[in-house]
C-alpha cells in the first residue's frame, strides 16, 4: 500500500483550481461582455429604431375628419346639417376571428343579412386599421348592450361621428343631391390622406359639385393606447380644418309651394332671377327622401324607387328634354324680325293649315276653323297661330332658326352648377346628316318652327332662354350658390344677344304682356286680381304622332300619351326678378293647366303676404277659360 503522502498533492491541486477559477473568470467576463455589447447595441446604437417601434405599439396616428360645411338657402334656412351618430365599427387587425365575432355582435344588435353584406363589401377596400362601420346609427339600448360585452369582443368599438342629415327631405332632393359611402372608383380618384377619415362623398347635385369646398381638410392626432387598441390620452392633436359652408340662391318657401301646387303629377318648375342668373327654386316631381341614401339605402326601397314607372330618382328639371311647342314662338318671332324675314305688320291668311309648294302633306293648326285673314305677328304671338310660324320658319329656313336659337342657348348646356345636365336638341342640317345620315326636309323646319319635330328643350334652357328675352338679350349662366363662406359665386355673362332693331325687344315684351292680359290671349285665364303684370307663353307639346285627317281626343288617349303642358313667362314684365318655366308631363294644355300653376308661383313670390295655403295641382278641376293652344 504507496504512502498517503503520495496521494494527496496539494500544491498540485492548488494549481489546477487556480487555473480552472481563470477560466471561469474569463468564461464569465467574455459572457458579461458579449451581454454589454448586445445591450449597448439594443439600447444606445439602435436606440431609434426600437423607440420607433415601441411608439407603434404604445401610440398611434389617428386621422380626425373635418366637419363638412352646412348648406343653406338665401334666406338662411338651413337645407342640409351635420347630426351625431353612432356606429358599430370593426377593426379586421385586431379581431381574431370576423366570422365568430359577426356571429357574437348578431346575438346582441339587430345585424340582418344587408349589413353583413355592405360590411364585408366595404372591408375590402378599406385602409389598414381603418374603422369599418357594420351597423350604423345604433340606438341607446343596442349601445348598451355593447358595452357590457365590449371585453370579450377586441376590435370592436363604438364609433361617435357627424353624418349628412337633410331637414327639408324630399323637398330638394334634385338641387341637393346626397352624401354616400365611398365606392372603390371614387376611391382611385380622392386624395387619399384628405379622405383619410373620411366615408362619405357627394354623389349628386350640390353635394357632388362643391365637394371640394364642402369636404375640409384632414387632421390628426397622436394618441397613446393599451394592448386592446383603446385610447388612453392624446398626446398631440392637430384639428381639422372644416368644410366651407354654403348660401344657395335658393327659396325653400318658393321651393315648397311650387312642389306642393304639382303634387302627384310628373313635371318641373325652374325659377330664375334675370337679374344675376339665380335659380330660386328648382322642383321635379315626383321626388325622394334623400336621407334614404346617406347611411346606405335598403335593397328594397332602393328597388321600389328604380322600378317606379314615374321616375322619382329623375332630374327633369336638367335631364328631361322635351318637346318645347309654342313657347319659342317669341324667341323664334324675334328671329323672323332681325332677319328681315317679317316685320311687325306682315300678316298670314290662316284657314286652319297650311302647305308647303309642291307638298301635298297638310300642317295643322291648333285652331281646326283657323284664325282667320291678316293674322300678324302680335297676334300670332297671343293666340298662339301655328299657320303664321309654320311659314316664317319655312322663309326663315332651317341655318338661320338654328344660328338665332343658340344666342339664347337652345341645343346646349346652361353651364349650371350641376354636373348632370343634358344639352337638349336645336336640330340643323349638320346635326342630320351626321346623326340620322339623311338631308334635311322643308317639312322638318315647319315642324321646328312650332317647337315639334326634332326639337326638344330641358325646363332648365326654357327658363334660361326666356330670361334671356326678360333682360333683352343679357344671358348669364345660372347659379344654384349664391356665396362659399361668404364669397359670391358669380353668374358668368354669355356674350349678349343683339338685334337689328333693338326696340324690337320691348316690343316682344309687350306681345307677351298680352298673352296674360289681351282679351285673347292663351294665358289669359291667370291674370284675374292680378294686380301686376305677366309677360308669358304657353305651350303644349305633343307626345305622339297624329295624322293630318285624324283629331286628337284626349279621352281616347293614354294618360302617359297625352300632350305635355308648358308655360313660361317673366314678371313684373316693366322689372321683371323672376323668371318661370313650367313643364307638367301629359297635362294637357299649357293655358289650362301650366299657366294657373305659373300664376301661383308667381304670387308665392312676388306676394307672400297674400299667399294661402296652394292645393295640389288637379287638371281635371282646371278648367279652361281659352280654347286648348296648338298641338
């Protein structure tokens, strides 16, 4: 057995853990290093970085929208406002399974196959984080329940917002227009970061038009939140800028008796200031609550509105052409007179029709006995003589009808602040050849000559038109907006209208004069206790083809084939403000049925004080003071 002493060396073993605790030491001081170099790394040379990526997690940039701009009408009555709502909203980044919560949110609000529809729809072309509303306009009771489930629904939220109400209803629908929900082509076409916030846009009308104006600018705000994305404090905020608000040259209580006076019937009524290009009222029926359409219309009412065979969604005013009959009987006189073609005693044998030479084809009057022997241009004007037009037009021809007509705008857009407008048609020979692909017909300048034919007129060009003739020959663009914030909207001035003889215009206002107040007139029905005076003309446009042996029976005639009924005029015709058109669809005859609803209006106007409450427009209790005028 070797001695102990040669087992146990303790130098030996002294050595070796002093070398073994150097190593440690080292292990230990290379670990701590490479432990301080990856913590000055994370914390001081990349420092910015992961501050910015802690931001993102703790706090967030939140668009705030601007507060559209109000609209009101020219006496400050306010048409279109912003109301609070509340909207169920969904953030898909922080909702971990859409169909299981959609599932849960149906269990405690009313959310029906539509919504689940237009959410899923909108989710897809939506904004990272960005909000989309499922419900909207929540009520007390359904924010109630939300809220004692809200911490089991992360994601969810209830949004507080301003959404487009229109006070008046269906009473402006046509000039208003709408705010919607944005669609994926107006989205391609919208700033983006202006419409950051933002769901709603103008569709139609002056919402659409002065979208610019109306929208504002965008803010935002930095906002810190916790885990669930809830805001916890706002930690700079920079506010919108709100939309400009808007005067229109409207006159909501015109607006409203006009609408009231054509009732259930289809038609239009344009009012204008002459003064200053001003659209007073604008009115076509039937009409719609606008309102439907702001949080997003139902299937079915949106349905029942299209498939309706009287059109409510159609703006006759600036999208109806019709057929404008003798109302551009003045303006088409004035032409005969600058070109020579007539003069204020040229006078027409009318028995009642009338033939071109060598035509054997028959051109009815109105009048089946005629007028009689020496009809001159006044007269023709005031009785509304079809022969003496059917033969100026035919000496005037076609080329000089269509250079004089479009001095008053006839066959294009007014320019009016509305983007939906139509041009109408003020027929020429070019027009034919390119459209129809044929020459044109002597017969089709006759026939244009009573405003038939290939003619047609929007109630909008025959309200221009004829104040253009109120003013004598000073045509201006309309204007629904009367000022932005304040700042007039001007009227642009179309180069003026000029005469061979200028007191010719004077003289036409006094023809018109005397189609209210002469003893013969066609209007003359209107002008009793009327004590100022009316400068008009009526019209009736025929809707179907008669032929020349055959009468028009109204009473074996479809309602929607009837004659349409026309009316405009200007008062008071020494100083006229207001000028009027009126267009009721199938309403028979513009004496009888058109110029009564005029005489309204115009009272409305021009006395407000003696105006009591306007019934509904009624043709069969109109009776006729005057025979039928012109078909």
């Amino acid at each position: 057995m070797p001695p102990i002493d040669r087992l146990k060396d303790p130098n030996r073993e002294r050595t070796l853990f002093g070398r073994r605790y150097l190593v440690a030491i080292l292990g230990m001081g290379v670990l701590l290093g490479v432990i301080c170099g990856r913590y000055i790394y994370l914390q001081v040379m990349q420092h910015e970085l992961y501050q910015v990526q802690s931001d993102r997690n703790r706090i967030q940039l939140q668009p705030i929208p601007p507060k559209r701009g109000l609209i009101y009408d020219r006496n400050g009555v306010l048409l279109a406002e912003n109301i609070p709502s509340y909207s169920l909203v969904l953030i898909k980044e922080r909702v971990p399974d859409i169909d299981s919560t959609l599932a849960e949110l149906a269990k405690l609000i009313d959310i029906d196959d539509d919504d689940i529809t237009k959410f899923k729809r909108r989710l897809r072309h939506r904004r990272p984080y960005q909000a989309v509303p499922l419900k909207l306009r929540l009520t007390e009771e359904e924010i109630a329940r939300f809220a004692v489930n809200r911490y089991r629904l992360p994601g969810v939220d209830i949004d507080a917002q301003l959404i487009r109400y229109y006070p008046q209803g269906e009473l402006l629908a046509h000039v208003l227009g709408y705010v919607g929900r944005i669609n994926e082509r107006e989205m391609e076409q919208i700033d983006t970061v202006n419409y950051s916030a933002t769901n709603h846009i103008g569709k139609l009308g002056i919402e659409h038009f002065y979208e610019d104006s109306l929208h504002g600018t965008v803010g935002y705000q930095n906002v810190e939140t916790n885990a669930r994305g809830r805001v916890l404090r706002v930690l700079e905020r920079h506010p919108p800028i709100p939309g400009a608000d808007l005067v229109l040259n409207i006159d909501v209580n015109l607006q409203r008796v006009a609408h009231e006076i054509l009732g259930d019937e289809r038609g239009a009524i344009v009012a204008i200031d002459p003064a200053d290009g001003g659209v007073l009222a604008m009115v076509s029926t039937p009409s719609y609550d606008i309102n439907l359409f702001v949080g997003g219309i139902s299937s079915e009412n949106y349905r029942a509105l299209r498939e309706s065979p009287d059109l409510p969604l159609f703006n006759r005013t600036l999208l109806g052409q019709y057929p404008p009959g003798s109302t551009l009987k003045p303006i088409f006189g004035l032409g005969g007179l600058h070109y020579g073609v007539v003069t204020r005693r040229t006078t027409v044998y009318d028995p009642g029709w009338y033939k071109l030479p060598y035509d054997e084809r028959i051109y009815r009057d109105w009048k089946a006995g005629g007028h009689g022997n020496r009809i001159d241009l006044h007269q023709a004007v005031v009785e509304s003589c079809d022969v003496y037009f059917y033969d100026m037009a035919y000496n005037m021809g076609i080329d000089r009808i269509h250079e004089f007509g479009s001095r008053f705008g006839l066959g294009q857009r007014t320019g009016i602040d509305n983007d939906n407008e139509r041009a109408g048609l003020l027929p020429s020979r070019e027009w034919k050849r390119e459209v129809k692909g044929s020459h044109w017909f002597p017969g089709e300048t006759v026939n244009v000559g009573i405003g038939q034919g290939f003619m047609l007129t929007t109630p909008m060009q025959l309200a221009v038109s004829t104040a253009v003739l109120a003013s004598r020959g000073e045509r201006r663009v309309p204007r629904i907006a009367r000022s932005i914030n304040g700042v007039p909207v001007s009227a642009p001035i179309k180069p003026q209208v000029e005469l061979a003889n200028e007191s010719d215009w004077d003289y036409m206002h006094e023809v018109m004069e005397d189609v209210v107040h002469g003893p013969r007139g066609t209007a003359k029905n209107i002008a009793k206790n009327l004590d100022y005076r009316i400068a008009g003309k009526t019209g009736t446009a025929q809707v179907v083809s008669i032929e020349s042996h055959e009468d028009y029976d109204p009473e074996q005639v479809a309602k929607r084939q009837r004659d349409h009924a026309l009316f405009v005029g200007f008062a008071p015709a020494d100083n006229p403000s207001i000028v009027l058109a009126v267009v009721v669809e199938n309403g028979e005859a513009g004496g009888r049925v058109a110029a009564p609803i005029a005489r309204r209006v115009f009272d409305a106007y021009l006395r407000p004080d003696t105006l009591k409450h306007q019934p509904k427009l009624n043709p069969a209790t109109l009776k006729a003071a005057v025979g039928d005028e012109e078909v």
